[in-house]
C-alpha cells in the first residue's frame, strides 16, 4: 500500500495574532513558521516523495514549497482543492477570543458533526471532501507508483484531524481529542481491509526507513512490525 504523509503548514502570522484565518489571502509563515517548515522539509529530505499536493492557500503552498527544496528529485508541486481549508464563513478572519463567546463555541468542540459555519461549511462536509481527496489521490497514486509509493498532502489542522478521524475509524465528534502542531508529520496507509495509522502528530524522528520502501502488509493479530509508530507531542496549535 502507499503511505500518505500528512503535513499541517507551519505557524503563521493569524496564529500568532489568534485570529481564525481561514481562506483569508495573505496569511503567511511568521519565522518560526517557516523554521517549522524548513525542519520538517529536513526530515522528509531522505524519503523520496511521488508527489507532494496541498491545499491551495498559501500558507500551505509556502510549507510545500519549502518541503520540495530538499527533495533530490523534486515532483511538481499539485494543489488540491479538496484538502484547502474549512469555509468557516462569517467566523473567518475573527479573532478565536471573540469567538469563544458564541454559543456556536460549544458546539464545534463537543459535537462538531453537527456544526455549520454561518454562511460557511459544515464540518461534515468539511471531512467528506478531504477524506475523498486523499483517498482519491492516494489511490491513483499507488496505481501509477507501486505499493511503495510515499506522497505527502499539505493542509490545515482540521483538515488533517478529521481525516485522522476517519482513518481511526473515529465519529467525527471525538475529532477534536486529535492533536495535529504546525509542521506536523503523520503517516497513513490505506490497506484493502482498513486504514493503518502509523504515526500521528510527530515532529522529530527518524524516516530513513520510510525511504527505504517501509511498506507493511496488515498487521496480524497480535500487533504488526512496529516500524517509526511512536507518536509525539508538537507545539500546540489553535485553529488554521
């Protein structure tokens, strides 16, 4: 099966500020942003990728492009609309402290699958897009580059957490107790019985053997190889 890595961008300027970004053009890397990116880009040197897609916002763009610097053989940058960012309509652009003032607020942490943004998404269709684009382009991938195949997806934190969720088999209300920093790593493989989470939320660790065609078949009962697997705690992150 391929391995999919999914990267959320590194720290931007509506981080910084606390505000909800969203689409909003113009949110770029801060510093310790683009350092977040530039690590991660390090670490991701030693795994040739088949492709590297992202979200089209330019945040993400930014982190992707840092990502394909260190690639050897670098794949052409693909953007994907499936995987930008959620529209959280007239929430955009506000800033978090003020929003946790609306009854909405409660809402989206503790049953988000009934949430929709006024004027904007709803999470469900929010993790309905991004689960099929990265099922989509992982499959296609693994067609055209083999079982070995790594690729990586640029995008958000919630984009990356619901997918996590699905892949965890998780109902999307539990998808806020996933953890996903900027410039986060995690790993997953889309085998024929069910999706295998290898790694979550990590920003140090070694990838060499991911480079070298880690490609697993399912682990049988009683648990698998136990190849990176561990996970790690990122910088926190709020938001996009």
């Amino acid at each position: 099966m391929a391995t999919v890595i999914l990267i959320r961008h590194g720290r931007s300027t509506a981080n910084v500020d606390g505000v909800l970004a969203g689409r909003t053009p113009g949110v770029l890397l801060d510093d310790l942003g683009r350092e977040q990116a530039e690590r991660t880009a390090q670490r991701l040197a030693v795994v040739p990728l088949v492709s590297v897609v992202s979200s089209p916002v330019e945040r993400c763009v930014q982190t992707a492009r840092l990502l394909l610097e260190q690639q050897p053989d670098a794949p052409q940058l693909q953007l994907e609309e499936g995987i930008t960012e959620c529209d959280y309509g007239q929430w955009q652009g506000q800033a978090l402290s003020e929003l946790a003032k609306e009854p909405l607020w409660s809402v989206v942490q503790s049953q988000p699958s009934a949430v929709t943004f006024p004027d904007g998404e709803s999470l469900a269709g929010m993790q309905a897009r991004a689960v099929a684009a990265v099922r989509r382009r992982d499959a296609a991938i693994e067609a055209e580059h083999g079982a070995g195949a790594v690729w990586a997806a640029v995008s958000h934190g919630d984009i990356i957490k619901s997918v996590l969720a699905d892949a965890l088999g998780m109902h999307l209300d539990l998808f806020q107790r996933i953890n996903v920093g900027p410039a986060s790593i995690s790993l997953v493989r889309y085998g024929a019985t069910r999706p295998d989470v290898v790694s979550t939320n990590t920003e140090f660790g070694d990838l060499t053997w991911l480079g070298a065609g880690g490609a697993v078949a399912d682990a049988p009962v009683g648990g698998g190889p136990g190849n990176e697997g561990a996970t790690a705690r990122a910088e926190p992150g709020h938001g996009s």
